[in-house]
C-alpha cells in the first residue's frame, strides 16, 4: 500500500517545525555550556549540576526523538501536529522545571517560556499559541507559589504574586504579538 505524499501545507508546516528543532539544539547546547561554566566556577553544587544535566538529557533525547519521526515517517497533518505539541508540551516542562530549581520567582529561567510559545507560532494555529500561553502561565504560577510556600521566608507574598503578574502578563504580551504573524495556510 502506498502512503499519500503530502500537501504542500504538511511540507511547510514540516519544514517550519524542523526549522524550530534546529534552534532548539542550540538551546541545549547553550544550557549545557552554561551548567559548564556554572560548574567550573563552583557557582553550583554537585547535586545541581547533576539534575540539570539530567534535565537536558532528557530535553536533548525528547528532541532528537522528534526531530527524527518528523524526518524519516510523519508526513501527515496529524502526526506532524503531534509532535509538535509534544515538543511544546517537553518545553513548557523543561522551563517549569528550570524556574522550580532556580529559586521559582527569583529565577531567571522565565525566559524559557518564550520557546514553546515560538515553537506554537510555527504551527498556524492561534488556538494552540493561545493554549500553550495558557498552559506556561499555568506551569509558571505553579512552580513559583510551589516554591514559595515550600521554602518560605526567602521573598514577600506580594513579590510573589508581583512576580507571577507580571511573568504571566509579559507570556501573554509575547503571543499577543505573535498572534497577528500567523496567517491560515
């Protein structure tokens, strides 16, 4: 039996989701030098270094895995948005546990919750930009009030809620502004 060959809409929205696994590798490379780098000035301790290089490992072998479906076998709409929602799914975790383990709404990590939202802008859909918003807001909030009430005393409630209005609200100017980019292919 013969597969269908794919629409020109499933070769692009193909290509544009490779396009976004190659910067991801660059990601991880980045977060890797920086745990060197961290690591080689003792900024960190043994027990960190160990959980964020398990932390990229498991980034690095989700995206590989990913990036290698999406290659060799998926070729129609639904499999290709599968894996892309998994990808935003892996980095919205990825992100939440970076922000967790860096001191939740002292962290710096926040940042991270920009890739799955680019990473959503490729797909053409504002229903999944707005959802995966959502979903780091969600994931954001979480790890910070988590933290906070777990290690109380090193911040104010009204920093932290401060902290989560602000992040969330910033999360939610960034697909505001990437919302109008994505047009109906």
């Amino acid at each position: 039996m013969k597969l269908a060959k794919p629409s020109n809409y499933e070769t692009a929205l193909r290509g544009r989701i490779l396009h976004a696994i190659h910067w991801q590798f660059v990601l991880l490379i980045a977060y890797a030098a920086s745990i060197i780098a961290f690591d080689s000035w003792n900024l960190i301790t043994h027990e960190v270094v160990a959980k964020r290089w398990t932390y990229a490992g498991v980034m690095a072998i989700l995206t590989v895995i990913t990036w290698f479906i999406l290659k060799k076998y998926a070729k129609s709409k639904n499999s290709i948005n599968a894996l892309t929602y998994l990808l935003i799914t892996a980095n919205i975790f990825f992100s939440t546990i970076n922000v967790y383990t860096q001191r939740g709404m002292a962290s710096k990590a926040v940042m991270l919750y920009v890739i799955p939202l680019l990473i959503a802008s490729k797909t053409s859909s504002k229903i999944t930009l707005w959802a995966t918003a959502g979903l780091s807001i969600c994931a954001y909030t979480i790890a910070s009030v988590r933290y906070f009430h777990l290690f109380y005393g090193e911040g104010y409630r009204i920093e932290l809620y401060g902290e989560v209005g602000f992040y969330s609200a910033l999360i939610l100017i960034i697909a505001g502004i990437l919302s109008p980019a994505i047009k109906k292919r």
